[in-house]
C-alpha cells in the first residue's frame, strides 16, 4: 500500500491560504475564509486577492508570491480560466496541497478536460497534491479545519464520510444535525484529478479519531490500486460503500455524470467482498451502518437475541434474521430458567422473547441482562412499540447501562413509534447506542458488525496463484499471429492451444482447411468425433448448423463437412470460413463453465458456475477478481454455487474432482493475468468427471483498450 | 505493346485497386499509361477523375469516360452504333497519348447489353488483352469465374487470366488446393490471388460523413481511417463490451444519449462513432473522443435510417491517398504474377 503520510497535513494543516478570497459574503471565496475562522482553526489564515485589502478581518495578499509562509494547504476559488495560473502560483509558493473548488474542468467538456490536464501537470511539476477540482472541500473536525463552502461545520465524530458527490456532502451534513450525528472528517473528491477514494481511505485508516470510513463513489479512478488498500484497510476499520449505478440505466447515468466508463456492478460488488468493504444499497443503510460500526463493537458471532414488547414486530425481526443470513440465538437453561422466574407466564421466554404489552423499564431490564450474560448470545435487538404502561425513557437507560455493562456485545434498539417514545429515542442517540424506527433497519445495522466480524475472521489471503511450467511464449506466439491478421477473435485450435499450454485441460482440437484434410487430421484424433466450423465471427455455432457431434467414421465425417459448410454459408453467405475443427467426442461429465471477462476497472472477473444450456437459465455463477487471487478464494467462489453440489456427488453421483476443477480455475486466472490483452476468455462447457475435467469449447477475444 | 482490359465478373469486385495497381506498375517501368473506361456508370464517377489526377492525364472526363449508362440510361437515350463510334473516337485519343492503356469495364460485364455496349462486345476494338476479375468468397464464386470464362471464350474473346481479389486468408488455401486445380481444368489461368485489405476496400469515414452529413464533434484529425463493419449499439453494456470487443475498424451507431455505450465504443477500437436521434452526447463524452481522436458524427436521423444510408456508402480510393496507392501497387508486384502479364502484353 502507497504511504500517503504526506496527506496529514492535508486534514492538519498549519496555515491554509484561500485564492480568490472576497469580501462579498456572496462569494465562495467569502465562505471559505468565514468556514475557516468559525470551524476553530487555531492555525493561520491567509486570504489570497489582488483587488482584497482585507477579508473577514484578515490581510489579504495580492499573490501567494507574496504569503509570510508556504501554505500547508491552498485552497483554489477562482474562475475557472485562471485556475491553472493560480494554482501554479501558489505551488510556486510551497503550497504542499490544493483543493481547488472551482468548477469547469472536465464535467464540462474537452476545453475543460485540456485545463484539467494542466492543472494536473502543475500539480506534478511541483509535487503538490490536489483534491478536486470541481469539489466542496474538505473538514476535519478534530483538527479543526472547514476547508470547504458547505453552509455549517459536523459535530465531532468518528465517521469520515469521503464521497464523489458534493451535494451528498451538503445534504448528508445537514441532515446530521437533525439526528446528532457526528463525523471525524468530510471529504468532496470533485473530479478525482488527483487524490481519490483510495488515497482518502489510506490516510483516514491512520487517522486515530476516525473509526469507520463511508464512501458515496459513482466509479472507483484506479481499480487495482484500490483493492490492495483496501484489502489492508479493512483489517483495521470498517469501510462502507454506497456506489450508485447498480442497474444498467443508472451505470448509464453515471457515466454521463462522471464521463468514466463504469466497470460493470458484478466487478465492483465482487471487489468490495474480496477486499473486505461492506457495501451499503441506500443512503440510509449506508448511515444506519455507519451509527453502528461508530458506537458498537463487533459481535463474537452472528446469534441474535430479540426482545419485544408484541408479537408482530417479534415476527417481522425474525425474518429479517433469517433473511440477514444471521441466526437467532438459542437461549441456555440458565437464561431460560431466569426468564421463566422473572416474566409473566403468558411471556415467550424463547427467542424472540415477547415481554407483552404491559412491560415496564424493570421487565425490560431483567430480560436484557438475562440475553446479554447469555454465552449463546452474540448481539441483541430491543424492540418496542408504544403501549399505555411503556416506559421509553427508563427502558432507554436500562439499554444504556445494559450496553455499558457488556461492550462486548453489540446492542440496537428499534422504538417502534413517533413522539410517545421520543424522549427514550433521543436519549439512546445521546449516549450512541444505535436506534431505531423500524427492525429492518435495526437488523441490517446488526448484520453489518456480523459481515464485518466474518471479513476479519478470515485469514489475511495466501500466496497468489502461480504455477509451474506454463508457456508464456508458445501463447504469446499464437495472439502475435492472431493479432497480425488483424482478428481479435481466436480460432478454436488456437484458443484450446492458449489453454493447453497453461496446463487447462482443453480437449485438443484440430484445424483443417480441406475436406482431405480433414479426414486426415481425423485419424490422428480418432473417431468418435466432433465437426464444427472455424468462423470466430460465428458466435452460436450450432444454431447455424455449424456443430455435428458423434461422428463415428470417416463416410459421416465427409457428409459432416458439406453439411457444416453448406449451412453455415447458407446463414452467413460472406462470413469469412476458415474451415472446420475437429476435437476428440468426450463422454459426458458434470457440465460446468469457467470465464474471463476483462473489466474496465478491476481487471479480469473469473466466472464459475453451471455450464451448457443451464448457464443462462439458472445464472448459478460466482465471480472473483483475477487480481490477488488465491487457492482459498478460488475454493470458496465453487462453493458458493449449487455446480458445488453436483461438484460434490448429487444424489448418488460420483463426486467430480474437486482439486482438478480449483486447479483449472486458478489456472485460468493466471492466464489472463498473464496476458491481459485477454478481453474474454470463456469455457463452456467444461466436463468434470471423477479423475480430471475436459475443457471442450474454449473462446477467446483479445483487444487492447 | 497491347493494352490491358480488365473485366469483373461480379459488381463487388474493387476492380478500381487493380487497375491502379497495373497502372503503377506499367508507369513505373517507364511507360506512358493510359487510363479509358468506355462505359461507366451515372455521373459522378470517381474512379475517372482518380487516373487523371494519378496519371496526370490530359484529357477530359468525357474523353477518358465517353459513355455513361446509369440505372435508368435506357429512358434517356438510346446508343446504338453512334455511341460506339464516340466510345472509339475517345478511345483514339486516349490511345494516342499512351504506350499502354488500361480499359476498365463497368461493375458488371453486362451492363449496356441492351444497346450492344457489353464488355466483350467492345474487347476486340481495343486490341487489348482481358483479365478476369473476381472478388472471391465461396465456391459460388469460382462458378461466377469459369462461367464468365466460358462466356467469353464463346464470344471468342481471349483471356488472358484471372485475379481472384479481395481474398480472405484462409481462402487462400482453399483457393491453392481447390479452386485453382478446377480452374486449370477447366482451361483457365490464375494470375494472381490478392488479399483482402481493410485500407483498399473499405469506406473511411470521411466517406461516411459525406453521405450522412450531420455535426463533427471530435476527432476532426482522424477522418481518413476505415471503417470495416457498423455495430448497432442499443443493448446494455455488459453485453456491449462483448460484441465491442470482437469487432475492430467499426462505426458504432447509437443514441446521443447511451453515454454508457458512447463510452465502450471509443475504449474498443472504434473507428468512427455516430449518434443519432439528433441527440447530442455529454460533454464528457466528446471529451473523450477527443482525447483519443477518434471521430465523433451527430446525425439527425434515426438508426434505421442511418444505417441504410451507410450501406449505401462505397469506398473510392483518392490520388491523395499515399498508402493506398502504394497498397495496389503492391498487390500486383507480390501477389500476381507480374513478368508473366508484362511478358504477354510485348
């Protein structure tokens, strides 16, 4: 991982200088003088204006030229078409880092993207770091420093919030005041010329306030960068990302937004799960993650407790549970026994404990303590609704001491309610325990602490994948050729000799460009046989009539050829035919598919799952990430599909060789590693017997974007 | 010394790079070469105006192309005997201010039978030697070959030999093995198999822009580039990056407003991007396409309209055209057997 130490004074800095400083409270470079002053930055403050004698009280200097001392910090707030000047100004000044705020650079078009570029080049010559530009700025709130124009300053906290969207930065700011939320640090990326989510999330794992790092991204800037960060950063604090563009229309209006290609969904929900980042779905699950991870411990396993005063909710927190992936806990006779002694008969001692209606602070106390010393417990949900003897406030601090009492376990509280349980709501937020209004919500937060508990119980991953006597040369041979020709589809034979020659276990395939040929090459191979024609712009080869398998002697092969050619004509009167493949018939095995596919951001994404025709019907497939692959990895993306089950023998079937199938996977990485002008790489179908696996269609694509 | 009279036997055939190809290679062996075409198609004809700008000519573009017979020639005047005797008057002149002449017939050997004007009707006023052209993509087209081969040879035109063009590479094998013992056989001779090559055949897009009209956004520097196949792009970009990636030399056709797939297209060796619907892209987009110079058209048309436009879209090579003029000449040099065509036309 890059040390970005440097970035500290980024977030502390001593003295900040703001170009295009005014004296109209209008302005923005009004704001930022004003943010800097009320944010209680005991450091020093300097206004940058030629036409300003003094703003907000301070002298204001003509240049950065002319400041008493190199700025830690330059914040840029001018017209876009003096930015570049101005920020080569003020790194000729020492400035050590920029966050320019003016808009007009790349969001805009080519004349903005060029005065990016210079602005990144002045940035380079001087070795000044930049965040932004077209961004809001930055807070830290233990330092304290408002480096930004958003209209007020968070309360202390322990979340950096770190995020593409600047107005997500207002909103979300404002609205904490609302629910008392507190941050360590706010930071608006803008356009990621420079220092982006990665650099942020590196310098917020060594920040000491900071114990939870939030992310609202639209695209992560460098892929692979990215996941050896936060492979390392999410051992120590959780990271927690919301990235937009799920679904094809909003990748779509994300790339209109960012002007970035956006890697597909898959490569990125598949990143955050290999590098330990808990991804959040919405806005509020993002913060309802956040409050939780911020006040509460992580669980010692993933057994839920709930405590209710009515059956529905009870119910409805069940599902969740379930549905969570977590376990409802299973009480020992001790905490059964003292539930029985301390509730009313007509109470549910199991889990979910129903304390009734009628349950006051007391009840509600006993049976916490009782699930909390419970060794089968490992976090507890407190529901309640508002009945007429509910005592919101006394339950409230009963929770609070209970919490206190036991921070080993997490503990959340859904109040159920509006103003009749205010006062036990307000005062669980004061004291950070994580409430409430609905379970569902509750859960998900609970579940949260559990995923992350899983990620750092997992051993940091193995030695990446290498094997021994692979022949780079003979496949770097064969896309020289290929490429030469100017296809960037391979031939059969060519993709089954990519595959062998990495030790995949391609059935071998022949190309033959004549009839004679072809008998000839078909006796080496033997009988029985499969024909199909080599077209790689054919991409459905039997629907064209371009496969006949079970060919079993040389009359069926000759009748075989005319067929494929005929028909394969008839559908594609000019497609180019390079004749026809043959390949030994394989007996049947379990029908499995393994792929590559190149992202645009994170490299190649391996693909297993259930091969032939059930591949798109049943889409059972696992994704990894190429990069940083290991064994385990491999191992678990198999058995993370129902292909495992057969993999392991289904109802009576012969178990298929588990070692050969990782070996195969693994090996398929390491290929397109290897060679990543791989854009597609698939396997379809692979047949798995009991001793060893066949590969028999393998497809290859190579470009070079 | 003869002249040569080249005819295709299939309207595809982009006869034109041979032509030019022989041309050179005459012109450079120091000969003063000449260029006719008796009939050609409407007006318009581009190839005309590429041999007098590459040959430096004098003559006029009637002169050099007396005749033109376009879809419709049969409504405007009928030929007969006074067309040929203006096709023969030009023909003279143009054989006065050249040692050697290459006569190239219109896209089709047929075209103008029905005034009596068909390729080999006129052959034998030409005192010229006929090479058979044909654009080779199946069987069917080495039938096309010996049937025209045939053809001529009862209308007691000699020919000289064939030039399969535009050859794929793995027809060249079956060109080698199959289709040159059956031609042989049959009494012909092959004098050259020329390879397909994107530059020569293919429209660029400044070609397209021509027909399609419509707002260059980018890549104003890149417009001489090929296009060799259009991809159609409404699907959704996890299975665009699929169909992107196995097509190089393309021109994706899509909605101003699919950022996402304007995107994909210019990461994945696109040679010209069209946006329809008159729709313009993002900013960003444009950005992009500028950053990697690749050309950016909006058109005000919608896809399927766009579409058949392009299609009707045929590639003319120009006398600017360095490299592709270098190409033709190449393919005669290395691909046909030269000496021998050399030697037959002393």
């Amino acid at each position: 991982m890059q040390h970005v130490s440097d970035l500290v004074s980024l977030f502390q800095p001593k003295t900040v200088a703001v170009a295009g400083a005014s004296r109209n409270p209008a302005k923005i470079g009004n704001i930022i003088v004003k943010n800097l002053i009320t944010s209680g930055f005991t450091g020093r403050i300097y206004p940058v204006n030629p036409r300003e004698q003094e703003v907000e009280g301070l002298s204001c200097y003509p240049d950065a030229a002319g400041l008493p001392q190199p700025p830690d910090v330059a914040v840029i707030a001018v017209p876009a078409a003096q930015a570049v000047a101005v920020a080569d100004d003020c790194a000729r000044a020492g400035a050590k880092h920029l966050v320019v705020v003016t808009a007009g650079f790349r969001e805009t078009g080519t004349d903005g993207l060029r005065r990016e570029k210079e602005l990144v080049a002045v940035c380079r010559q001087h070795g000044v770091r930049l965040l932004g530009p077209n961004c809001v700025g930055l807070m830290d709130t233990h330092t304290p420093v408002n480096a930004s124009f958003a209209g007020s300053f968070p309360a202390k906290g322990k979340i950096a919030f770190i995020s593409q969207s600047g107005a997500f930065v207002l909103a979300i700011l404002d609205w904490s005041f609302s629910i008392g939320l507190g941050f360590s640090r706010f930071v608006s990326l803008g356009n990621k010329a420079d220092l982006s989510e990665t650099d942020m999330i590196v310098e917020a794992a060594g920040d000491e306030q900071t114990k939870v790092i939030l992310c609202y991204i639209e695209d992560i800037a460098e892929g692979r960068r990215f996941m050896d960060a936060a492979r390392e950063v999410s051992r120590k604090k959780p990271i927690i990302i919301l990235k937009s563009g799920t679904s094809s229309e909003g990748a779509r209006a994300a790339s209109s937004h960012t002007g970035a290609l956006a890697g597909s969904d898959i490569a990125y929900s598949t990143c955050f799960k290999q590098c330990g980042v808990i991804r959040a779905d919405t806005m509020a699950e993002l913060f309802d993650l956040a409050l939780s991870f911020a006040e509460q411990t992580i669980p010692g396993g993933e057994r839920v407790a709930i405590i209710t005063n009515s059956g529905g909710p009870g119910i409805v927190a069940t599902d969740r549970v379930a549905k969570n992936g977590l376990k409802m806990a299973r009480f020992n006779t001790q905490t059964i026994d003292g539930l029985r002694r301390s509730m009313p008969p007509e109470s549910n001692i199991y889990n979910p404990v129903d304390v009734l209606g009628d349950a006051r602070a007391d009840r509600y106390g006993k049976a916490l303590d009782l699930l909390v010393s419970d060794g089968n417990v490992d976090a507890l949900l407190l529901l309640m609704c508002p009945a007429a003897v509910t005592e919101p406030l006394e339950t409230a601090r009963a929770v609070i001491a209970t919490a206190r009492r036991h921070p080993d376990k997490p503990l959340a509280a859904a109040f159920m309610g509006g103003p009749q349980l205010a006062s036990g709501t307000e005062l669980l937020k004061k004291e950070g325990v994580p409430v409430f209004t609905f379970p569902e919500a509750a859960i998900r937060s609970l579940n949260g602490l559990v995923e992350y508990g899983r990620i750092m119980a997992v051993p940091v991953s193995g030695e990446p994948l290498a094997y021994a006597g692979v022949e780079r040369d003979a496949v770097r041979e064969i896309i020289t050729r290929v490429r030469k020709e100017g296809r960037p589809v391979l031939l059969g034979s060519e993709a089954a000799n990519v595959a062998n020659a990495y030790g995949i276990a391609a059935v071998p395939t022949l190309l033959a460009t004549t009839l004679e040929e072809t008998v000839k090459k078909a006796g080496r191979i033997g009988y029985p046989l499969v024909l199909k024609v080599a077209s790689p712009k054919i991409l459905h080869k039997t629907d064209v009539g371009g496969v006949i398998a079970g060919i079993t002697d040389e009359d069926e092969l000759r009748k075989g050829y005319g067929a494929v050619m005929n028909q394969v004509l008839a559908h594609f009167p000019h497609n180019v035919i390079y004749g026809v493949e043959i390949q030994k018939m394989m007996p049947a095995g379990n029908e499995l598919i393994i792929g590559a596919t190149r992202d645009i951001q994170f490299g190649h994404l391996i693909a297993f799952g259930l091969g032939g025709i059930y591949t798109n019907l049943l889409r059972d497939v696992s994704f990894r990430l190429a990069y940083g692959l290991t064994r385990g990895d491999v191992e678990q993306m198999i058995r993370e599909t129902k292909a495992y089950t057969l993999v392991r023998g289904y109802r009576g079937q012969e178990a298929g060789d588990l070692a050969a199938l990782v070996d195969t996977i693994g090996r398929v990485a390491v290929l397109v590693t290897d060679f990543p002008e791989i854009a597609d790489l698939d396997i379809n179908p692979v047949f798995l017997y009991a001793q060893g696996l066949a590969a028999l269609d393998v497809k290859i694509t190579i470009s070079t974007e | 010394m003869k002249n040569i009279y080249l005819v295709s036997s299939d309207g595809s055939s982009p006869k034109t790079a041979v032509a030019l190809g022989l041309a050179l290679k005459l012109r450079d062996g120091g000969l003063k070469v000449g260029f006719f075409k008796p009939v050609g198609p409407g007006p318009g004809d581009e190839e005309a105006s590429l041999f007098k700008e590459v040959l430096k000519l004098d003559h006029s573009l009637d002169t050099i192309c007396p005749c033109r017979v376009g879809p419709s020639y049969l409504s405007e005047f009928y030929a007969g005997d006074g067309e040929r005797g203006r096709i023969l008057q030009a023909y003279d002149e143009i054989k006065r201010n050249a040692e050697v002449v290459i006569i190239n017939s219109p896209p089709f050997p047929y075209i103008a039978a029905s005034v009596g004007l068909e390729a080999e009707s006129l052959v034998s006023s030409f005192d010229a030697l006929t090479i058979l052209v044909t654009k080779v993509e199946n069987d069917h087209s080495l039938d096309q070959a010996i049937y025209y081969n045939y053809h001529l040879r009862m209308r007691n035109v000699h020919v000289l030999g064939n030039i399969f063009d535009d050859v794929s590479p793995p027809l060249a094998v079956k060109i080698e093995e199959t289709y040159r013992p059956f031609l042989e056989k049959a009494g012909y001779s092959l004098l050259g198999v020329i390879p397909a090559r994107v530059g020569i055949t293919s429209p660029t897009v400044a070609e397209y822009y021509e027909a399609l009209g419509g707002e260059l956004l980018a890549g104003q520097n890149n417009m001489g580039v090929a296009v060799e196949e259009m991809i159609i792009g409404a699907m959704t970009i996890e299975s665009a990056l699929n169909y992107l990636r196995r097509s190089i030399h393309k021109a994706v056709i899509t909605g101003g407003d699919r950022a996402d797939l304007a995107l994909a297209a210019l990461v994945t060796g696109t040679s010209v991007l069209i946006l329809t619907g008159g729709l313009y892209p993002d900013p960003k987009v444009i950005a992009q396409a500028e950053e990697r110079n690749i050309p950016v058209i909006l058109v005000g048309y919608d896809t399927y309209t766009t579409l058949d436009k392009m299609n009707h879209v045929i590639h003319h090579i120009k006398s600017s055209d360095e490299q592709s003029l270098a190409v033709a000449r190449l393919n005669i040099e290395k691909h046909c057997r030269w000496q021998d065509i050399l030697t037959s036309l002393r």
